[in-house]
C-alpha cells in the first residue's frame, strides 16, 4: 500500500540502486587495471597506453549494455529516463575512448616500424583483428554524430533507432576483435574467464530485459483490446484484458510500450502511461493525437491483439518519503496522476493540474471524483502558455505554488507534463528549497 511505502530516514529505492550501480563499474573498473597491470606493457610505451584504452573501452561498451537493458530492478527504482541520459553521456565517452585507443594503435606501430601513421592504418586493415576493430570504430562514430542534439532532431525517431541498432554490429565486432587480441583475453586464467562472464552477462541482462521477458509475458498474459472509448475530440482511451493480469508487476504512474499488430507495422511504438491503476482485471491507456499513431488508437478494432512491453518507470509510491502528496500534472500528464489517485490511500493530497482551459482537461470528471473521495484538494490551472487565468501570474512561480500548496516543504511532488512546465515546476521548487528526495519527476519515452 502507498501508506507503507512512505519512508523517514532509511535509504531511498533510488539511491540503493545508484550506489549497486557505481559499486559494479567501481569493482569492475579495478579489476580491469589489475589486469592491465599483470599482463604485462606493450611493445612500446604507445602501445602500452592504447591497450590501456582499449580495455576500458570494452568495459564501458558492457555497461552502456546494462544501462539499455530495461532490467526491472533498476528501471522502477531509477527510471527509464535517468538511464538514457547516463546511456547517452556514457555513448560519448565511449566515443572518445574508443577514438584515442584507435589513434594510439596507429602511433604505437607507425613509431615501432618507424613509418607514417597512413601507411601503417593501412597495413593494419590488412591484419583482421585490427579490421574488426576499426570496423567498430567506424560504427560507433556514425551513432555518435546521428545522437547528435542537431541531427537526432531533424531524423524521424524510427530511422535515428534503425541506425542506432547498429551498436550491437559494433559490439559484435568488438567482442571478436577482443577475442583474437590474445593479450588482452587470454594473458592469465582469471582473465579469460573474467571477460567471459562479463560479456556473458551483459549480452544475458540485454537479451532477457528486451526480448525474453516481453515475449514471456505476452506469451503468459495474451493481451487484447477489450474496449476503445473517445474521451473527446481528441482523445481517446483504449482497454486492454488478457490472462492472469494479478500477476503483471504493474504500478500505479508506470508506462508500457504499446504496438497493436494490425493496426500498424509492427516496428511502430508508442509509449502510454496506464491511466487507472493496475487492479488486475485489466489496463487502460489514455492518449492524446500528436502524432499519427496515436490519432489512429480511436480505430483499433476491439478483440485485437496487443503486444504490451513494461510496465516501466520509477513514477510510483514506492518513492514516498512524507504522509502528504502534492502530484502535479500538465495536459494529457494528468494519465499516470489519475492513476496514482485512485492508488492513494491517503487523504492529504493536493493536486495541481495545468491545462490551456477546461475544456482541454484530459479525465477532469474522474480527476475530480477521485479527489473528492479522498477529501484531497484539487487546483484547476488555467490561461494561457506560461500564465493562469489569475492575475496574469506564472502558475508554477515559487510564491504561487507556496500560496496554492502552503506546506508544499513538506509533502512528496510528483511531476509529469510537458518539457517545458516540468522544468519550471522543478524550478519552483528549487527556489522554495523542496528537499531533492521529495521531489520526483519522469519523462516517459522510449529507450
């Protein structure tokens, strides 16, 4: 129950989680500069460096695997959100590594053979350990310059992820590349057996957490659309039964990821947050037309299949730190807020929903119910962008959240709307010194 979840002085989900992370690279990192060290220098000094590079290389190409791996334990204490943005920021470290690695490799022969660095990159394409390694390379600097802001902005999100796939060729190559490089895999027992497992284990936690588990739960709960009902013009809420639902691990605030076979190509996907809690009879998404896949839920057929993968995120009460709840939500970001109401178990909670006008308030009679059932507060937010219908004031500036919510220091917020509101509510509540772990806010996408 939410009440049981709430926590005063113990160690949140979230920091558990972030602190086995850093102690596995922590661990890992060391034990490869212990097998750095063992193995013995290079030829020469370059050489020595470059290896030292390409083995961190390695290990950071296994973790950014972990990080995408969509594992159940750090995706709900975490969040898919944060570990994209690590995955990111660790994709360009990666890049950079695997660049200097390259370029000490060349350097290191080209001094040892006492030639220039152009002729000794092509004599090193002719040996095949060293093709696959630059193959890799090759492939990871084509992800690095699509990932870019300006590039991945003008590239449609199904043809930036097609390409993005293309890390898995280059870590194919790479494991190849390491594999025949008999220094670095093979220079002691421990060693060989070391790379094994942490190869192993990073394919294994991939594999499971992208392909095994959905196909596993879709297979045990056989999903179907049981009802598709227009909310309004444009939006529309589609339900979904199957078999054994009391056994999904789903949460109230959770998203899935929804393809409808059929309906469109199988490829195309959408990420929805459930918007009524998980009861086990069945789920519900609520989505707003912004783009052609969601404008055509209102014509899925009713007993279709749906494939559902999820449920993901960290937007739960699992999070709860303080008795009282302010939950926060902007548009069609009242879905995953209307489904944590009718989890609440609570009654001081105050909700803040921001739209353009009423009439634009996604699930307001349901909003309003639930609110009213649990003796909570509910504040309509209307007017204009950036505005309220009162006085002109921004609705999420530090004075008005404090007059809205008086004891706002001293109840969990959660957060969910568009870029641009979530980043001026955190703004408020930064300025009005919200203790960071009260404070819980989630972008729901893919990874």
């Amino acid at each position: 129950m939410a009440s049981r979840a709430v926590r005063r002085g113990t160690v949140l989900p979230v920091d558990a989680a972030r602190w086995a992370m850093w102690t596995f690279v922590v661990v890992n990192a060391v034990i490869v500069e212990a097998l750095f060290l063992s193995a013995g220098s290079g030829k020469n000094g370059v050489l020595t460096v470059a290896k030292f590079f390409g083995l961190h290389a390695a290990l950071l190409m296994l973790f950014q695997l972990l990080l995408v791996a969509r594992l159940p334990w750090l995706d709900r204490r975490i969040g898919m959100d944060r570990l994209t943005v690590w995955h990111r920021w660790v994709g360009f470290l990666l890049l950079w590594t695997v660049l200097t690695h390259a370029t000490l490799v060349v350097l290191g022969y080209a001094t040892l053979d006492d030639t220039s660095m152009g002729k000794t990159f092509v004599a090193l394409s002719g040996v095949p350990a060293s093709l696959l390694g630059m193959l890799a390379a090759a492939v990871i600097v084509v992800i690095a310059v699509i990932s870019t802001r300006p590039l991945r902005q003008r590239l449609r999100y199904e043809v930036w992820h097609g390409l993005h796939l293309l890390l898995y060729v280059a870590l194919g190559l790479s494991f190849v590349h390491q594999l025949q490089e008999t220094t670095t895999f093979t220079s002691s027992a421990f060693a060989e057996a070391y790379w094994w497992i942490l190869w192993l284990f990073s394919f294994g936690a991939l594999l499971t957490g992208r392909v095994a588990m959905p196909l596993w739960r879709n297979a045990r709960h056989r999903f179907r659309v049981a009802a598709v009902v227009p909310e309004s013009d444009n939006v529309v809420s589609v339900y979904v039964t199957g078999r054994h639902l009391d056994k999904l691990p789903a949460r109230a605030g959770q998203f899935c990821i929804w393809r409808f076979p059929g309906h469109n190509h199988w490829w195309l996907a959408n990420p929805f947050s459930l918007s009524a809690a998980p009861g086990g009879q069945g789920l519900r998404l609520t989505a707003k037309a912004v783009g052609s896949a969601s404008a055509g839920l209102r014509n899925v057929p009713v007993g279709s299949r749906a494939f559902v993968e999820g449920p993901y995120g960290a937007f739960t009460s699992l999070h709860r730190t303080r008795p009282g709840t302010l939950l926060i939500a902007g548009g069609v970001g009242i879905t995953p807020v209307r489904a944590m109401l009718e989890e609440e178990t609570t009654a001081d909670v105050v909700v803040l929903y921001r739209v353009r006008s009423e009439a634009d308030a996604v699930l307001l009679d349901e909003v309003r119910h639930l609110v009213a059932l649990r003796g909570g507060r509910l504040h309509l937010l209307t007017g204009r962008t950036g505005r309220t219908g009162e006085g002109d004031t921004p609705p999420f500036a530090p004075d008005n959240l404090h007059r809205l919510v008086p004891d706002i220091t001293e109840r969990d917020v959660y957060v969910c709307g568009p870029p641009a509101m979530t980043r001026a509510v955190l703004a408020g509540l930064r300025d009005l010194r919200v203790p960071a772990r009260q404070v819980h806010a989630e972008k729901f996408g893919l990874a």
